[in-house]
C-alpha cells in the first residue's frame, strides 16, 4: 500500500525543470519486501542530477533516518537493448536494511534537469492510480505565466485544478483512498489500464510534427549518408 504518491514539479524560465518526489511505501505482506526495502530511482546523468533527500522508515508510529545506513548503488540497465537502442539511463538502487511487514519506508528526492532533445518544451504523463492502492495522490505543475501548459486526462473524468499563485500557473490534483487498479497481461499498447494526466507545453500535434521533422533533417549529412537515408 502506498500511503502518498506526491509528485511536484516546477518549470523555470526557458527549459529548467526540477521534479521533487515524495512516496511512502508498506508490505502487507513478505512477498513485496524486498521491492518496498529496494526503492529504485531512474534518471540519466547526461543531463539530469539526482538530489536524495530523505530516506526514512516508520515502525509502530516511531520514524528512523535511514538515510546515512542505506546503501546507494548506480546500476546501468538498458532496457532497450534487445532493440539495438541505448538511452544512457541509470538506476539509483536505494537498499534498506531490515525492513519488516508493516514499516513504511519513506523516500523523498529530486530530479533536475531535462533531455534537451525537446529543445527546452515541456511533456509528461502522471499517473492518477496504480496496482496498489493509495491513501494519498498529490500531483502538482507549476510554470512561469510565459510557458502556458495544456492537460488532457485518459481513462478518467478528473478535472484537475488550475489556478494562479505568487505568478506562476499550477496545475493541480488531490486525490485520496485510492483502490488498486489490477494490471492485465498482454494488453495492447493503445489500451490505457491505469487513469493518467497529460501535461504538455504543446498546443496541437501540428507542433509536435514540426518539432520531429527537425529530428530527420537531412540537409547537412553527407551526400553518401544523406543517399542511403
């Protein structure tokens, strides 16, 4: 059981973005504990800094700094490697000891940066459940009035909030006792099991092809390469 999922993430002038994230974790039962006391980050160094800011865990309603004793290791694990693609993503694997059924384990930490690729334009998609359940979601999107963000939700009526606050554009959603959405297998790529919030800076998919075309440019390659392409 997840007892907050909280998501937070703030755009800067021009393409700075930072994304805080706080979870809290239990195993209701053995099977999970090894997942629960193993939380993994992922983020490429490249272009992105991983800050950790807290590792605790909460037993019996007392909370311990687990922080200096966990053990903090930086695997590398293409997962697209079958497909001939290498992303350069790395996996912190945040390791605590002695992690019981019932303890929470809390995790706080930021990621800042972005893949320049997108030239500094901003895209995601956040979650709004997943297969366990939630006692507590907090998403939050705050931009400069000059950066103005479209939402779109799948597989779900929500209406997020979205308001001004000291300057800035937020978008919103809280939602609590979330029940876990069961995961199927082989299901199709287009079929959305869980709800989602889409949260982008591009206004129609106009821009999105114009964006891309420049990816395929073949203007400046070489005649030999530019032939074969």
């Amino acid at each position: 059981r997840d007892p907050l999922v909280d998501v937070q993430v703030q755009l800067g002038p021009k393409s700075a973005t930072a994304t805080y994230v706080h979870l809290q974790r239990i195993a209701l039962d053995s099977s999970v504990l090894r997942e629960v006391g193993e939380p993994q980050i992922r983020f490429n160094p490249a272009y992105q800094k991983l800050v950790i800011h807290q590792v605790g865990l909460v037993r019996e309603g007392r909370r311990e700094d687990r922080l200096r004793d966990a053990r903090i290791e930086m695997m590398r694990r293409e997962q697209q490697l079958e497909r001939q693609m290498i992303d350069g993503v790395r996996t912190a694997l945040v390791v605590i000891s002695d992690v019981r059924v019932g303890d929470i384990v809390d995790l706080a930490y930021t990621v800042e940066g972005e893949n320049p690729i997108f030239e500094g334009r901003y895209s995601d998609l956040f979650q709004l459940a997943s297969d366990a359940p939630v006692d507590r979601l907090h998403i939050r999107v705050e931009s400069p009035a000059d950066r103005p963000l479209q939402v779109r939700t799948l597989a779900s009526d929500l209406l997020p909030e979205q308001y001004e606050e000291g300057g800035k554009r937020v978008i919103r959603v809280l939602r609590e006792r979330l029940a876990a959405v069961p995961d199927e297998a082989a299901t199709p790529p287009w079929f959305k099991v869980y709800p989602a919030l889409q949260v982008t800076e591009y206004a129609s998919w106009a821009e999105v092809d114009q964006w891309a075309q420049r990816l395929f440019a073949t203007d400046n390659l070489a005649p030999a390469v530019a032939d074969k392409a």
